[in-house]
C-alpha cells in the first residue's frame, strides 16, 4: 500500500519539484543580472529580460505550487480508491 501511495502522487511530486527548481534557478539568474546591472558594459535589454522572466515565472507558475501540493498530499488518496477492473 506505502508504494502504491507514494507511486500515486509521483507526477504531482515531479512537477512540484520541476516547478520550484526551476524558480530557483531563474532567480539565481536574476540575482546574477542584478550584479552585471551596474557594469557599464553590460547588456541592460539582456539583463532586464532576465528579471521579467524570473517575475513572470515567480507570478504565473510559482503560484501553481500550493495547488500542486495540495495534490500531492491529499490526492492519492482518490487516485487509491480505483481497482484494476474500474480502468
């Protein structure tokens, strides 16, 4: 039953966890952006559109992580409840 469980919310772990790295890594390059902001040289286009994409992503698809949880935690429970004879 453990791994039947655990199996059950494998597509919701996976997502939550593409969704948070990719957060994190998105905001890395933003905080990197924000250091090569005041070099004279820099490509300050470039360097904004790195900052939108980590607000655009931290906005629209961080949001989706509370839900994903959510799911993740309380829906195998629904997903259990299915025999072989019921797919």
């Amino acid at each position: 039953m453990q791994l039947t469980a655990v199996l059950a919310g494998a597509t919701q772990f996976l997502d939550l966890l593409g969704t948070v790295v990719g957060g994190w890594l998105l905001g890395k390059n933003a905080a990197k952006a924000a250091e090569l902001m005041a070099e004279n040289d820099a490509d300050k286009i470039l360097l904004q559109g790195k900052f939108l994409s980590a607000r655009y992503f931290a906005n629209y698809q961080l949001a989706c992580c509370a839900s994903l949880k959510s799911s993740l935690f309380d829906g195998s429970d629904t997903i259990l409840r299915f025999d072989a004879e019921m797919l």
